[in-house]
C-alpha cells in the first residue's frame, strides 16, 4: 500500500474539513434530518421559471461564448452589470477594479494566495466565517481574533491586538470582516465603527478584506440604507479589498461573486485567479447577466427579504416556546443566522451528539473561534428550511436539551447513531 501521507504537503497536511460541510455527512446517514447547519439559500425561494427560460435562450446555439473559455477577468457584459449594482452600493467601481470569482470563497482564496506569506498574521473578527479561516490558513497565515460588541469589532481591541504583535515583530496584513449580518453572528458593524475602521487602517497601513454577501438581505426594522453602506463605498485610499457574491441572492450552483480592488491589485489577482481555473462558468456567467438584465435580481431581492424575515421570525418564536430560555440570542436584523448561547453547563460541541440523535443539527460556534476555546455558542440557520421544519427543529432540539441535562445529572453514555426515522 502506498503511503500518500509521504507526498503531502505541509499546507495539505494543516488543512481541515468544514465543521458545516461535516455536518453534510449527517444529513446524508439519516433521511429526517432537520438541518440548521449549512448557510444554504431557500430552493423554494430561487427564480426557476425565470432561470429555466433563460438558459433556453442561451443554450439556443445561437451565443458560442456560453460554452466557451472566456476571459480570466469575467464576461464583460456581467462586469457591467456588477459596475451598475456596485453604483448601488455607493461604491464607484470600473473593469479594471474588477474580477469576477467561483464564488466569493474562490474571491478568498485568491486574496490569501495574492497577498499572505507563512506566518503573516490576518486579524479577524471573533467570531468569523469558517471559510475566511480555512482559506487564509490554507497558505500558512495565523489568524488572531478581535472580539465583537453589540456593533460589531472592538475598535480598541483591534489597536491593542495590532500594537502587540507588531511590537513582537510580527507582520499584519490585513483586517478581514463581515459587517452587514455577519455569519455567524448576524451582527451588522454601527457606520461610526466602519468609519473609524478606514481611517484606522489608514494610519497603521493596513488592508481592509471587506465580505459582503448578505448585504441586500435586511429585514425591515433596517430602515436606513446607509446601516448598510459597504466600507468600500468610503474608502478614499484604496484599503478595501471588497468582496460580494451572487451566491445567496440569485444561486449559489452559478458560482458566480467577484472581487472589487484597487487595479494593481487585482493584477496580481487575475494572474493567481489564471492558476486557478482559467476563467469562471460561461454558462454561470452569463445566466447571472441576464438574471440581472432582465431584472430578475431587482424583482428577487424584495421576495427574498421576507422570505427569510418570516423564516426568522418563526425560527425565533418556535425557538422562544420550546426551549425556555435554554438559549439567548440577539435578533439578526438580516442574514441567514441565528448565533444562540447555552446556558452553562450545556455547550455547543458536547451537545451535538443529543441533537444528532434526535434529528437536527447545526453548526457548533467554537468552529468559527481562531482560537478554538469557545464553545457556549451554536448557529442555527434559518435560510433553507421549510417553516414546518424549523418548528419541528426547534422542538428536537428542546428535546436534545432536555436529554443532555438528564444525561448531566444521570451519567449514560450519548446516543451515537441518529434514529432512521
Ligand atoms: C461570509 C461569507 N463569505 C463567503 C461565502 C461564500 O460564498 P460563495 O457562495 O459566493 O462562495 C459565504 C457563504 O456562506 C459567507 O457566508
């Protein structure tokens, strides 16, 4: 037998799977299971009448482009497009700023490659999004967390945390964050905070990795557009590097977000992006370019909104009957997530063999700790479940509650194996 450990890699050898994408392995033993765990959009929410007559078009044979090898920076038409929707957000862009991604997660892993050597240091917020992590640890980065307020990231302890390790001789390179409705935590970052943040890394001359996916999806006690306003739209010294995707919005199966920076940047970024796969999906592309030309996305994101605004509430009610004050949380104001806390002496990783055992799961909060030692939290997800299931998850959770406090007090090995049922 040969032994592949010999050919690995160090990074390959560091790597670890997604605590979410773990929890797909569960879904797949058992049938009923009800899943809070993966950030997945509503299927009952996408355009598939919508989608279904535009690939008829495109697949017509009449444009070659859609399945051919396009250009490394994305089909123009769309950069148009993501030009217009960006003016939107206030942010002025052009092509040149430009790359469209497989997904924001290609848009991170291109950052991490383009701009992290073994042992630089990347701050983030604590706590962030597991695929931020696994991609900047992927190429050697440590991550040092920052902790979050009701607002968002403690701007002092953002200081304090950077003058330490400089002073340690440790370089920084960049801040990554997630401030509207962040995931996990549903946490949208106070416009004072962002301002603050783009004049801080201006005067420590650092970059700012800025990741938006959930920004059009707020609910309506947002009644501001500027709580939303992307740091990018402000930054006058071109510290953003500004993420966002069509993934939560239109599909994520069109792996289709990009990547906005300054243009010397994004050189780099086309050059490491041509490593990487060439070019995106003709098909994704230009599937999104209509959507969005036909006004698809214009007519989606309003339906999208209370979409997920009624789910959340139904999560929140049917989390608030069942489990009796088991869990707190602070009501996302948009998003996909619900980050709740246990009440000692439960926590989120040692229940969830109770939860798997009775049918739900969710994504255990030290996950998404750089430093791993948290782990009073869990997120629930409330964006794909039908309502019917979120309350029926709700109440297996309750129940998963109820068994791991009986097992507390009366010590018996946890079920192992989900029912079948
Ligand atoms: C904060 C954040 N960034 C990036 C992504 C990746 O999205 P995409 O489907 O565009 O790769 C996600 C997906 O859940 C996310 O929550």
């Amino acid at each position: 037998m040969t032994n592949f450990d010999q050919f690995l890699s160090a990074a390959a050898e560091s790597m670890r799977e997604s605590a979410i994408r773990k929890m797909g392995s569960v879904l797949a033993a058992s049938r009923d299971v009800v899943s809070f765990a993966p950030g997945y959009p509503s299927e009952a929410a996408f355009a598939w009448d919508e989608f279904r007559t535009i690939a008829d078009d495109l697949l017509s044979g009449r444009r070659e482009s859609v399945l051919q090898y396009g250009a490394t920076r994305g089909y123009r038409p769309l950069l148009e497009v993501i030009v217009d929707l960006m003016s939107k957000r206030a942010i002025e862009t052009s092509h040149e700023r430009l790359v469209v991604t497989s997904g924001s997660q290609q848009g991170l892993d291109i950052v991490g490659r383009v701009l992290l050597n073994p042992g630089d240091v990347v701050l983030v917020e604590l706590p962030s999004y597991t695929g931020a992590i696994a991609a900047f640890r992927a190429v050697g980065a440590e991550l040092v967390g920052v902790r979050q307020d009701a607002d968002g990231y403690d701007l002092d302890a953002l200081s304090s945390t950077l003058a330490r390790l400089r002073s340690d001789g440790r370089r920084v390179k960049f801040f990554y964050t997630v401030p509207n409705f962040q995931n996990p935590t549903g946490l949208l970052v106070s416009l004072a905070k962002r301002l603050s943040l783009l004049e801080w890394a201006e005067r420590h001359d650092l970059l700012i990795v800025e990741d938006d996916p959930y920004r059009d999806l707020y609910f309506s006690d947002v009644t501001r557009e500027a709580e939303t306003r992307p740091l990018a739209a402000d930054d006058g010294h071109d510290r953003v590097i500004y993420l966002s995707s069509f993934s939560k919005t239109l599909a994520p199966g069109f792996r289709v977000a990009w990547l906005n920076a300054a243009p010397a940047l994004v050189e780099r970024f086309e050059i490491a992006k041509q490593a990487a796969d060439l070019c995106n999906s003709g098909l994704g592309q230009q599937m999104v370019n209509e959507a969005c030309r036909r006004g698809v996305l214009e007519r989606q994101l309003p339906r999208l909104r209370t979409h997920y605004q009624e789910k959340r509430d139904i999560m929140v009610r049917a989390l608030t009957e069942t489990l009796g004050g088991a869990l707190t949380w602070e009501l996302p104001r948009g998003g996909f997530f619900v980050w709740a806390r246990l009440r000692e002496p439960l926590d989120g990783d040692s229940l969830l063999p109770f939860a798997v055992a009775r049918g739900v799961i969710y994504v255990m909060g030290s996950a998404f700790f750089v430093s791993g030692q948290e782990r009073q939290y869990i997120r629930l997800s409330f964006s794909s479940p039908s309502p019917d299931r979120i309350r029926e998850g709700a109440r297996r959770l309750a129940d998963a509650i109820s068994d791991a406090r009986a097992e507390r007090t009366a010590p018996a090995s946890p079920p192992a194996e989900p029912p079948s049922r």
